[in-house]
C-alpha cells in the first residue's frame, strides 16, 4: 500500500508540472550570501550582509525600510528563513511597487507572537484582508529560526510557517497585479531580524 501512495503522489506532481499555466520552473536563490546586488534599499534603516546572513536593523530615524528586488515577480512561490531579535516586526511584500518609503502591495506579517504572522496586508488600501486563526501563532518561534512560504499564483495567496498553513487567500486585486518582492522593517526603532536561504520558484 506504501508503494501505491508514493506512486499517486509521484503521477500527481507529473501532472501538476505539466499542467498549462502552473509548471514551476527551477528554485533559484535571490539573496548571494554575500552583497546586496539583485536588491535596492529604500528608506534610511539599515540592511547589511554579516556572515552570510542578511540584516535588518533599525536606522537613526527609526522609520520604516525595505529592501526590494530589482525583478519583478508575478506568479511565484518564495520561501525564505528569518530569524526575529529585538521587536522583530518585519514582514515580506509581493507585487508591490515603491516611491521612496511608499509602498502599494500586499504584505505576509511576519511580527512577534499574537500579531498576525502570516496574514495579509495591503498597504495604503484595504488594510488586513485576512488574518491566521488564533491557534495557529504557535506555529511562529520567536528568536529562533523559521521558514516562510509565500505562494502567488494568479489572484490566489498561500502562506506557510515552519510547515504550518496559515491562511489560503482569493482577491481580485491582487490577481491583476505584478511587482516587486520586498523586505520589511518596520518603524518604531529597536527592530533586528536576519534573513537567510531567500529562494524563489516561478511559475
């Protein structure tokens, strides 16, 4: 029965790959472990490589910051590592577009426990469209390290936390739209969080 369930989860994923509109293209990493290129800063807070890791670290105006990919993306499944020290309120935008420390888009939260890690926000719009039920915080594991999978494809988002799902989205606005990947901190100051293993699949 073992070699039956392994085979229907081989001929799925076949299928799945050769389906028009949705065959995944190879994982490609976007952040080298080594500089910045491939990204731009926006904003005055500081995003600097150390050891292999990338670093976001409140700036002298403690306002907010983004780190955003010179690409731009539309359908895609981005999972990346962070690692939260300090306040730890970040957050990883998608088809978003920015004018200096403007950004229109739509944000997974990444923040401490009991603020909605994995939800989705639009920026200077609609504000929360979801957020994750309650019971699913625990899936976040502050001041370790976790993974975060954010799929897009079309006008569906999908989001993940070490395993965990934490919402399944549908929106008409997000479906027309195309942009860029972004890298958040948040304002307020005494924010520290650490990146690491950015990859990026398209479809």
């Amino acid at each position: 029965m073992a070699t039956d369930v392994r085979t229907i989860g081989v001929l799925t994923a076949a299928l799945l790959a050769t389906a028009p509109g949705i065959q995944a293209q190879e994982a490609i990493s976007i952040f080298n472990g080594e500089n910045l290129d491939g990204w731009t800063v926006h904003g005055t807070e500081r995003w600097y490589v150390e050891g292999g890791e990338l670093i976001c670290e409140s700036g002298p105006d403690a306002a907010y910051g983004y780190l955003r990919t010179d690409a731009t993306y539309r359908d895609f499944e981005l999972t990346l590592e962070f690692r939260q020290e300090a306040d730890g309120n970040s957050g990883v935008f998608f088809r978003s577009t920015l004018d200096g420390v403007v950004i229109t888009g739509w944000q997974a939260e990444v923040a401490p426990p009991g603020l909605f890690s994995g939800g989705i926000y639009e920026s200077y719009g609609r504000g929360w469209l979801v957020q994750p039920d309650p019971e699913k915080d625990s899936a976040l594991r502050m001041g370790e390290w976790n993974e975060m999978k954010v799929r897009v494809v079309g006008s569906r988002v999908t989001t993940w936390i070490n395993g965990t799902q934490m919402i399944d989205l549908t929106d008409e606005k997000i479906g027309a739209a195309t942009g860029h990947i972004a890298l958040q901190i948040h304002d307020g100051g005494g924010i520290r969080v650490r990146w690491r293993n950015v990859r990026v699949v398209t479809y």
